[in-house]
C-alpha cells in the first residue's frame, strides 16, 4: 500500500530547534508535521528552502490586542490586525490577556474577549488572564475553573490604579496558581513609589514625556522585583517576572535563584533597541511614541539584558506588544491633547519586529546562537504557557507553523509593517533578515504578501504549564 501524499513538502530546509540544527525536508500534511527527513516524496505542494534557516513559527506569550479602555483610549489593534502583524514578522501564535475590571466577573471577562476574537485571527491564539479583582467568588471558583477549561496563566499587576493588587491579594492569587499549576507572571514596579514621584515631577512642572522614565527609575522595579519574589517564597510557587528592563531586576532574580527559587524571567525589544533617551532629550512630544513601562534604560542596561538572554537567565523574549496610535485622539494625544506623561497610555508596538530584530542583532550579530534564539522566541514561551509541543517546535506531531527566513539587509519602514499603529519605535533601522515565508498550521499566510483567510486562527487551550515543576508533584 502507497502512504497517502503529503500536502506540502519544505524542502532542503536548514531546520533549527531550541536543540539542534539540521538539513531536512519536512513533510505537512493536515496542518501537522508528519515527516522529517533527506529525500521525502513529493507532495502536492512543494516550497524550495534551500539555503534558507526554517524556525518554528514564534509564539508571543506578551501582547495586548483589543483589551478594554476607558474612554478616550483605544487600542490601535484588533485580533485582525494585531494577528496579520504577527504573521508576517513570523509569529504563529499569540497569547493576549483577557482582563478583568474590577466588579466584573472574570468569566464575563473571558466572554467578552472570545467574541472580540471569533472569527478574526490569522494566527492560533490562546488567552492568559489578567485579575484586577480576586473576590472569593474569583480565588474558590473562577480561577480553578478556568484553569481547568484552559486558561493557565494569569497577570498579576503591581501597578496602574485600574488593575494593581496589594501584597495581601497577591498571596491569596499565587496560593490559587500553586494549588491548581498555573503560572503567574508579574508587572513588578512599586505603585507608591510611582505615584510620589509623579506628583512631584508635576509640582516642578516637569510634566513632558521624558519624565515617564524620571517617574519609574530602576529602584521601582528592583523593588517589587524582589516583594514579588518574597510573595512567590512565602506561598512555595513558580512565577515569571515580565518585562525585565535592567541590571538591578536582574539582581534580584539572579539572588533569587542562587536561593534555590524558580523565578522565571521575561523580557522584550524594547529593553535592548531603545534607551530613556527615545523618550526625549528636550521637552518634545514626539518620545510619547515610546513611553512604556517598564521604560527602557541606557547602554549599560541594554548589555545586562543580552547578557542574560544569553546565559539563561531570561526564559521568554516576547513583545509586550501594546497598541496605540501616536496621532489620535484614542491614542497617544488623548482627545487630541499633548498631555501630560502620567496620561500618556502606556505601550509600543512590537508584535511584527519581535522576530526581525532578535534574527537580526542576535542570531546574525553573533549575540546568541540560533537554538538560543529558537528557544527564547518559540519553545520556551509554548513551554511556560502549556502549549508544547503543539507549538513552539519543529518535530513529529507539532502543528505546521513554521518561518523559512530570508537574509538580507532591509530598512524597517513603518508604511511597510501590517499593524495599525501609526509608526514603529524603529523607524529607519537597518535589519539583516525577514521571514521570506510563515506558515500557520501548513498554510501560507505571509510570502512577500499577506494572505488573509478569515477565521483561520484558532483558539488553543492551554494545559498546564511545563517550563516550571508544579510545586504540587514535589
Ligand atoms: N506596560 C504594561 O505593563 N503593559 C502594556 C504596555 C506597557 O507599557
Ligand atoms: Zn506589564
Ligand atoms: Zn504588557
């Protein structure tokens, strides 16, 4: 009996995993890989890769698509156009946060952001939580259910009034993460600190956006960095730190880990292309395009991150994609007004250059070996959030969602990116690679042009996250 003909061979790839890296052709069919090897038989559809490095599609376990505002804001991106981004800077999965506000139901929640992305995604998609609000109600009956369902990771805010928990509440949602598996991850700046520095900055008249990053300087994040990691001691469970921007974060999860501690770190573009003087070096309006928080550092801090990608001290590279358009009234001019920095949304694009940059400054700036990359990009951040080896691989059984990348120099142009926002914090800068193909799930959704089909992403339950030993099996 003949083997039923493969749907699509990739051939003469260059495969690299987070382990190794190989010639082979791969062989799709259904959506799946099924066949890994020299001289595969034809399939009804065939891509040449020759010469060409294939990764696995990238997984974006940080982003913010669609998320409720209060009035003026918006978000620049829906699941449409935040997931058509996505694809076409290589990644294949995304996983933004469905948020609670406070007095609501995090089921509602859950509902309202399921039809905010039915039927719109070009990528696969899975949600992580945010909890604003953990009423018993939320901790007893909520959370484990919707663990259960698939929901296995959740936001734990330690700022921004809307959405901050206190040390107390933090306990009680860690306590729920380590009875029931799931990963906490953690916006770790201290809240008070913030708010004393602002009204301050505000008194002397030092209100433009630069001061953002004058407002939360390191010592906020080093010290909740550390509380957060003392809260995750006390309640014996995993968490992962997001948006780690600099040496003393580091520090602290450096320490915490020579404890013994499983502290898990995160951190994203922004943190090694960007340094506070995007922000402004005079009072201009224009480093609004770059406000976000944590904000990026210096020089100095930029080599402590890439350090850290590199010796493993970070796990997952996301972009803490946060979308909002420079020149609009729901954006960074809220009702059209240049306002002052404690009411600029915080947030920059990231989603399509994720990818790009990290290819292009790590891997072929000799920063970080290609399996590193793989890693940092796909495997781990599947890992972490209960979706490998689904996702976040090339192998056996994975879905088919995979980058053949091209490498050339190109110059990143804001009018040649597929998000909505307005402008990129990289406009102009010199990239050494850009995916020439992605596919989601064997399909091609990006080869030089977008390939929309509607309602192709689908929505992935998590299952329980596999980076870190659920502390309930010790
Ligand atoms: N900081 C966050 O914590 N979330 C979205 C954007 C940002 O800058
Ligand atoms: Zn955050
Ligand atoms: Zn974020």
């Amino acid at each position: 009996m003949t083997a039923p003909r493969l749907d699509l061979v990739i051939r003469n790839a260059r495969v690299a995993t987070a382990s190794d890296t190989y010639d082979a052709d791969i062989g799709i069919t259904a959506g799946r890989i099924v066949q890994l090897g020299a001289g595969l038989p034809e399939g009804a559809r065939e891509i040449d890769a020759a010469g060409r490095v294939v990764t696995p599609g990238g997984v974006d376990a940080h982003c913010h698509l669609d998320q409720p505002m209060a009035p003026p804001l918006r978000m620049a991106d829906d699941f449409d156009t935040g997931t058509r981004a996505a694809a076409c800077g290589g990644t294949t999965t995304v996983i933004p946060f469905a948020a609670q506000e406070k007095g609501q139901s995090l089921r509602a929640a859950v509902a309202d952001y399921h039809r905010r992305a039915e039927g719109k995604a070009h990528t696969d998609y899975a949600f992580h939580l945010i909890v604003s609000d953990p009423t018993p109600e939320v901790l007893n009956e909520e959370l484990p259910a919707l663990i259960r369902e698939g929901y296995t990771s959740f936001k734990i805010y330690m700022t921004y009034d809307d959405l901050k928990l206190d040390d107390g509440q933090i306990l009680d949602v860690l306590a729920v993460a380590r009875q029931h598996g799931a990963m906490a991850m953690i916006h770790a700046e201290n809240a008070d600190c913030i708010e004393w520095l602002t009204k301050r900055l505000e008194a002397a008249g030092r209100t433009a956006p630069r001061f953002h990053a004058h407002a939360r300087p390191m010592l906020v994040e080093r010290e909740a960095t550390h509380r957060a990691i003392s809260l995750a001691e006390l309640v014996d469970v995993p968490i992962l730190i997001v948006h780690v921007s600099g040496r003393e974060a580091v520090e602290q999860i450096r320490w915490a880990r020579a404890q013994g501690l499983t502290v898990y770190a995160e951190t994203c573009p922004q943190y090694l292309f960007l340094t506070a003087a995007d922000l402004g070096v005079d009072d201009g309006y224009h480093g609004a395009k770059c406000v976000c928080s944590p904000p990026p550092r210096d020089k100095a801090n930029q080599d402590v991150i890439w350090n850290g990608l590199n010796d493993g001290l970070f796990s997952v590279f996301s972009s803490d994609h946060a979308p909002f358009r420079y020149d609009a009234p729901e954006g960074k001019k809220p009702d059209g007004e240049e306002v002052a920095f404690r009411h600029i949304p915080n947030g920059i694009p990231g989603l399509e250059t994720r990818l790009p940059l990290l290819y292009s400054e790590g891997v072929l700036g000799g920063r970080m070996t290609l399996n590193r990359f793989v890693e940092l990009t796909a495997t781990n951040p599947a890992k972490a959030y209960g979706l490998h080896p689904r996702k976040g691989t090339i192998a056996i059984g994975s879905d088919a969602d995979l980058v053949i990348w091209d490498e050339r120099e190109l110059v990143l142009r804001n009018a040649n990116l597929h998000h909505a926002v307005d402008y990129t914090p990289y406009e102009g800068r010199t990239l050494r690679a850009w995916p020439a193909v992605t596919l989601v799930d064997g399909e091609v959704v990006w080869d030089g042009h977008f390939h929309p089909r509607a309602g192709r992403g689908r929505f992935l339950p998590c299952g329980e996250p596999t980076l870190a030993p659920n502390p309930r099996r010790a």
